[in-house]
C-alpha cells in the first residue's frame, strides 16, 4: 500500500438543479480516521460519491484533491451500507471480485490471507445466503480490504447490524484500517464517538469541526469520555437543521 494521503473536499452540489450541499469544505488528515457525522438528507454520502469518482449524476462546483497533488483515481475503496454481495458466487469469489471485472486474475492466496483476517476462514466456500448478517458485513470488508487502497470511503456500513455486531465489526475495522486515511459516513453519534479521530458534524449550515477526546481509538463504548463525547455529538444532532 503506498502512503495514505490527505482528502479535500469542497464546493457546492446539486441534482437537477435542486441543492444538495454547500458551500462546504471537508478536510480528511492522512492515515486517520475521520468520521463524517449528521442527519440524513444533508449529502453524507453524495460527498462520498464525488470522493470516489461515481458521481455522475451530481453537478459538483468545487474542488475535490488528495493532499500529496496526485490524483485519487486507482487509490479509493469504498464500503456501502448495503454489502453488495453476489448471491451465486461463493464468499471468496466475492472477495476477489473486483479484480476479475478488472480483467485481472484472482488473487485467492492473498483472498484467504484476507478472509482468515476478519475471521472467515472457514466460510470461504459458503454462498451469501448461508452467512449471518455480520458475517457478510466482513465479507464486504474482505473485498474493501483486498483492493489494498490507501484511501478507504465507508458509507454507513455497520447501521443494518445489532448493536453486539456492530460494536465487534466497530473494532475490526479500527484494526484492520489502521494507517489508512478513512473517512466514515454515520449517522450515529455513538459509532463516532468510538472510531473518530476526528469528527465533522454536517448539517445544512455547513461542515464544522468537533474536537475529540485524546483516547486512543476504538474508544471504549463505556468509558466515560466516549459517554461524554457521544452525548455531546447527540446534543449537537439534536440541534442541527
């Protein structure tokens, strides 16, 4: 993987001629985990898109750049809230799906190294449709994983899952996307308070910053600092328009 870079995001978007967000501008640090906090219907996500060059349906009037000047094209994986799953294709099939659309051959050593990683080694074989909800959740973040990009996009991934599961993939994540530069889309004030080294609250205002407490992340769910933290990123929700 080569050095994780910075993002910068900012501008004003619309579909249509209707607005979206902005003027915004968004700043993700190198090799961190940034979480992009607020309420639905704000644009979360269309920032992701216009990160990871898929939106094409958005008239975007800014600027979008990697901290190092060079492009992110080739350097940006992202992870949906849906896992996206093939049903006829088996678990490792999906993993090593991406380079086959590539036209590139599978690389299934370095799939079971990666399944073996978040603990699907021995589900390698199993379609979707015999997987749990958090199981596939890994599967998808196999896939994310494999791509080996230094730029990671996470839409909401962990919100379809209870909140056991979702705290223990809170915790892989954290773990196997150290070093990354991540940018985490939630609506979850908890979710930012555990993963965020830094933590923008969107609202239709704009984008600020919240400064986050010094513990090392995953933050403990019941320490008191990220109790303290996540009721003032609710309060702070609760408040946005």
């Amino acid at each position: 993987m080569t050095a994780p870079p910075a993002l910068h995001l900012s501008g004003r978007a619309t579909i249509d001629g209707a607005p979206i967000f902005g003027p915004i501008s968004i700043d993700a640090p190198p090799g961190e985990w940034t979480c992009l906090l607020g309420p639905s219907g704000v644009g979360k996500s269309t920032v992701l898109r216009l990160l990871a060059g898929l939106g094409d349906e958005v008239a975007f009037d800014g600027k979008v750049a990697a901290g190092d000047g060079a492009p992110l094209g080739g350097r940006v994986a992202l992870m949906a809230q849906a896992d996206l799953l093939m049903p006829w294709l088996d678990v490792t099939a999906n993993v090593t799906l991406g380079a086959r659309l590539r036209g590139m051959a599978p690389q299934r050593g370095r799939a079971s190294e990666v399944l073996g990683r978040v603990g699907l080694a021995d589900h390698a074989a199993k379609r979707p449709h015999a997987l749990s909800g958090g199981q596939r959740q890994r599967a998808a973040l196999a896939r994310t994983l494999i791509e080996d990009r230094p730029v990671v996009l996470l839409d909401e991934p962990f919100s379809a899952l209870d909140a056991r599961s979702r705290a223990l993939m809170q915790d892989l994540a954290a773990e196997v996307l150290a070093g990354r530069t991540v940018l985490h889309v939630t609506h979850d004030a908890a979710e930012a308070a555990r993963l965020g080294h830094n933590v923008l609250l969107m609202t239709s205002g704009g984008v600020s910053c919240v400064t986050s407490p010094a513990a090392p992340t995953p933050r403990l769910y019941d320490a008191p600092e990220t109790l303290g933290f996540q009721g003032r990123l609710l309060r702070l929700l609760m408040e946005a328009r």
